[in-house]
C-alpha cells in the first residue's frame, strides 16, 4: 500500500527533471518550430496511412470505413479523434480485422493525437501498438520519439526558465513565463502543472489562488492523464485516482513491470480512473498476449467500448457470440 498525504503542499517540492538547464533569453508568441515539424510528421504519416488503407480487400470493412474517414480530413487539428476512433464502430472493427502485428490502426490514432500536439495520448497509443508491433512500424515509431524528445527538450529548456523565478519567490514573473510556454504550446501539460505550483505559493492564504492552482492542476490532467504529480488537491476522487494510478497504472507506463502482470493492472487501473479508451485497448491487446483468459478480455473489451461511447456495441456482441457458438 502507498502512503499517500493528501495535503496539496506535500507535492509543491516535487517537480519532472529538467532535461537542460540554460535560460532563455526571449519568448516569442509563435508555435514553436519543434512542435510545428511534430505535427506536420504526423500529418505525412496520416496521409500515408490514407493511401495504404485505401488498397485493403473490400471484405475487410472496418479498415476500408475507417480508412475513408481519414480521407476526409482536410485539417487534423480540427478532427474530433473521439468520434473518429472510439466512439466509432468502423474504428473499433479496423482495430480487429488488421493482423495481430499490425499496429497500423493504433499508430494511426497516436498520429491523429500528434498532429494536434497531444503528445501524452499519442505516447499512450504508440505504447499499446508497439507490444506487438512489427518490425515495418519501428523506423516510424523512432522518428516520432526523436521529433517528440525535441519537441521536450525545448519546452523544458523555457519552463526552467520559470521555476528559476519560481524558486526566487518571484510567482508573477514565473507564471508569465508558464503563459508564454502555453501560449506556444497549448497542449504541455509541465506548463500547467507548474503555474499551478506558483498559484499555490501565492495563495497559502488565499482561497481565490488555491481555487487557480487546482484549476491549473487538473487542466494538466486533461493534457496527460498520467502525469500523477498533478492529482493533488483534498478532492476524494482526485486522491482515489493517485492511488490507482500508483500502485496500477504507473508500473506499467514507467517501464518498471512491462510483465503480462502489469498489463492487467494497467488495464484494470485505466477502468477504475474511468479512462475507457485506454482500458478497452489495453484490454484488446491482452486478447492477443494472454490467451488463458481470452473470454474475460473479449467481455471487458465489449464492456469497455460501450463506456467509451461506441455507436454500435451490438454489433460487436453479435459478432462474438457468433464466434462462441461457431
């Protein structure tokens, strides 16, 4: 068991590591050049993907559909990835109709997220397809970590800038700093949870800034669901997500129990933090890692999508009833 303080000052001292260390001279109010070639990759993968998926055999509708769809898109920044990947029944039936190595399908979700800058739902992603990706996505996959490892590297270079005035006391200077960063990139979850610690400086006797401080952690929380540091607050339901997210969900996104094992802790954790996408996948994978226990996968999975908003979940449970009788 962990022992966790939910006092929110306990956390204030604990910060990511700063991958470099030198101070920005000037901020400037454009996107930043690194995150402009992060999505812009993503966009040139999708448009491959579009080609690839077009020439699939007809018989396999879901890929074909779901190939389609991404067709359409004309400008990835603007897609509601909900509607176009788990909320959609062609989604779900693409995912299971490509081969177990091919990991087309869930890289093609993490892009869809990377092209608009969502770098922790793509990381997610690219993790779940990369348990059994072939050896054609690796070359993708590491372009994609070396655009994203710059793309860190230059937010982190610029927040550094602000916990230097954040440690100073100087709070005001140091949000300005984290506002510029947003401004910049609007999706750098460090951003938020940083300018949340300045708040909470600010305002160890003022309920207003407290307010803005939790306001500021839990817009970290949308941006990255795993970015624990952030679940701080006297909310029960926060604090009861930290506790999940440590003992089950962390093991297996750090690396430190990447076993069968981890995989359903990670599973059952992402369910319990109510983060459906992530648990039905992980529960789809297991399907193909985890034959001993297939039919308790299959029913989570079809449990799973239908919380995830699926639009025909019938059509799934046909369809493996059907396969149960066969």
């Amino acid at each position: 068991m962990y022992a966790l303080k939910t006092d929110s000052l306990y956390f204030l001292k604990m910060r990511l590591p700063v991958l470099l260390g030198c101070l920005i001279c000037s901020l400037s109010l454009a996107e930043y050049k690194e995150l402009k070639a992060f999505k812009q990759s993503s966009h040139q993968v999708l448009r491959e993907y579009t080609e690839r998926l077009a020439v699939m055999d007809p018989k396999f509708e879901g890929i074909v559909k779901f190939g389609e769809a991404l067709q359409a898109i004309n400008d990835e920044t603007k897609v509601d990835v909900a509607k176009l990947t788990y909320q959609s029944k062609n989604y779900w039936r693409a995912l299971l109709e490509m081969t177990p190595t091919d990991s087309s399908i869930l890289f093609a979700h993490a892009h869809l997220h990377a092209a608009r800058g969502e770098t922790a739902y793509a990381d997610a992603y690219f993790l779940l397809g990369s348990l059994t990706v072939g050896k054609s996505h690796r070359a993708e996959f590491d372009k994609y970590k070396n655009l994203r490892n710059e793309l860190n590297k230059r937010a982190s270079r610029e927040i550094d800038t602000g916990i230097k005035l954040h440690d100073r006391k100087e709070y005001e200077n140091a949000i300005e700093v984290y506002n510029r960063v947003i401004a910049e990139y609007p999706k750098c979850a460090l951003a938020y949870y940083e300018k949340g610690l300045s708040y909470m400086m600010m305002g160890r006797d003022e309920t207003n800034l407290k307010q803005k401080a939790m306001q500021m952690y839990a817009e970290c929380r949308q941006r990255d669901p795993f970015f624990w540091k952030a679940y701080q607050g006297s909310d029960p339901n926060v604090t009861q997500k930290l506790q999940i997210y440590l003992k089950q969900v962390h093991p297996f996104i750090s690396g430190k129990q990447r076993t069968k094992e981890g995989f359903v802790a990670f599973a059952e954790g992402c369910e319990a933090m109510e983060l459906y996408p992530f648990a039905a996948h992980a529960r789809w994978k297991l399907t193909l890692i985890d034959s001993d226990h297939l039919q308790e996968h299959i029913k989570k999975f079809l449990y799973l999508i239908e919380k995830c908003g699926c639009e025909d979940v019938d059509f799934f449970n046909k369809q493996f009833k059907f396969n149960e009788a066969k």
